[in-house]
C-alpha cells in the first residue's frame, strides 16, 4: 500500500505487514500507517420474530467437526536489499527506543559565525594594491582644509623627529671637517691665512650640515614610505581620518604610486621656481587633486 509523509510529501510504498505500525519517512518524519488487524468485532444478536409467535425458532447450528489444520509451507523471506525503485522494506520495521529519541534540529549542528575578530582579521587581509587594510570604509574625497590639516601635523612630526638627530650629527661631524685646533689659535695667523682657514670651516660646516641633513631625514623618509605602501597613510592622514587611493580602483596605491612618484618625484621637481605652490593651490580644485595626484593617478578619500 502507499501513504503519503505530511513532512516531505513524498509517496511511501508500505509493505501490508507494516499495516499499524509507526514507519519513518526517509526524511526523518515519524508516522503511523494505517490498517492493521481487525478488531474482532462480535456479530449482532438476532431478535426473534415478534409479528408471527408460533414461527419455528431457527435451529442451532451444531458445530463443525474440527479439522486439523494443514501445514503451510513458510513465507519466502523477503530481500534485504532494496528493490529497483528504491523502496527498502526493512526500513519501516518496529522502531526502536534509540530512533524514538528527538532528532537534533539543524539550527543547532549549524556552524556558529564568526565573531568580531574575523572582520577585524579581513580589515588588516593584504589585497592586490599594494598592501593591507584591503576593506578601510571609502567615504567621499577629502575636504582641502582636512588635507591641509594632515599636511601640516605631518610637518611637526617630521620635524620633531629630524631635530634631535641633526643636532647631534652636527655635534659629532663638525669637528671631523673642521680643524678646531687651527681656528683656536687664528689669532697668531696672518690675515690672508686666518681668511684661508675661515674658508676651509664653513666649507667643513657645510659638509657636515648635509651629511647631517641627509642621516635625519632618511629615517622619517622610510617609516612614511612603509606607512604609506601598508596602509596609505602618514602619521597624519591617520590621525585625520583620510587615505590615500588610486583614482580609478580606490586601491593601495603601493610603493611606485604612493611613494615614488607621488613623493620623492614631486620634491625633485619642486626644485622648479612656483611648482610647489602651484602644486598646493591645486587642491582647490573640482576633482580635490594636487600636480603630485595627477602625477601618480591617485586621490584622497575620506577613511
């Protein structure tokens, strides 16, 4: 016989032996088929006739002679392997107290998401553009007096960083160029040799100036290069919540765009008289892009 399972709708070919018994549907749905046994249900009495009182009485059936009964021979075990259509007959036995048990539902064998550290792990993931924090916020373009901001805080940092060790560079290679000895005792010098050896100083001081120079600002000049291909931003950009991007993918804009050329390019050629301020003034403009923007194709965003 067929039923249908209320869970899935599916058709369930059900052998007669299981008629009565609780079955479950391959998709874990508990039923009862119908049918079983017939309940013995006792024939009524029959009610003599009252219309005709002197009808014969009907005469009772005398009981059959027992008959022993012929032995059948023993069904054909059924197979347990299932048939061509699919249909496993063992599979709706009498269940068990172990498949009576409550099934797990599958909001609980679901696997948990991930907490706060996962995004946190994916905001720092290295992407394609040259470094990591591939998924910072991209707001709008930043406001010129915001870039401005960032400019000049990044001004303080540099310098407080480079003073000290210009300082003491100059402590320590002034006396390397210069002959001290010989400035002390210029008094007992000539006038064109005291002239000489004032010429021979400054040219000492000089040398060290720009050896002194060059040592302070290498190291401010590398931690902003790192900054800036990691996450596109200086020390100042982060405190004012920008960053720098490409023009065309707001990506990173890695080593060649975000340092090279947009940086150390830019500062060669502000040796041109007015390109610096021309590059500045271009901030104003209606795409917020300065000649060091255009130069390496990047903007600056909100972040």
């Amino acid at each position: 016989m067929k039923i249908k399972c209320p869970g899935c709708s599916a058709v369930l070919n059900i052998p007669e032996s299981a008629a009565g018994k609780v079955v479950k549907c391959p998709c874990g749905k508990q039923l009862r088929a119908p049918g079983g046994p017939a309940g013995g249900a006792k024939p009524a009495p029959q009610k003599p006739a009252t219309g005709n009182p002197g009808a014969a009485k009907p005469a009772a059936a005398k009981p059959a002679a027992a008959r022993p009964a012929a032995a059948r021979p023993p069904a054909p075990a059924r197979p347990s392997t299932p048939a061509a259509d699919g249909f496993d007959p063992a599979m709706f036995d009498e269940l068990t107290d172990q498949d009576l048990k409550p099934m797990p539902s599958a909001r609980a064998a679901a696997p948990r998401a991930p907490s706060g550290g996962g995004k946190l792990m994916q905001q720092y993931a290295p992407t394609g553009g040259g470094g990591g924090g591939g998924q910072f916020r991209r707001g709008p373009i930043a406001s010129p007096w915001v870039r401005l901001g960032a400019a000049i805080l990044d001004g303080f940092i540099i310098g407080f960083i480079v003073a000290p060790i210009l300082i003491g560079c100059m402590f320590v290679l002034t006396p390397i160029f210069v002959d001290t000895a010989a400035l002390q005792n210029a008094q007992e010098l000539s006038q064109g040799e005291r002239d000489a050896l004032a010429a021979q100083a400054a040219g000492g001081i000089m040398m060290a100036y720009f050896i002194s120079v060059a040592i302070s600002y290498s190291i401010p000049i590398v931690i902003y290069a790192i900054m800036v291909t990691k996450s596109g931003q200086t020390p100042g950009k982060k405190v004012c919540g920008i960053r720098i991007v490409t023009s065309d993918t707001q990506q990173l804009p890695g080593f060649v765009k975000g340092v090279l050329l947009r940086s150390w390019l830019i500062n060669v050629l502000y040796a041109i008289p007015m390109l610096a301020l021309i590059d500045y003034a271009m901030i104003f403009g209606e795409k917020r892009q300065c000649l060091h923007d255009l130069l390496a194709g990047t903007i600056v965003i909100e972040s």
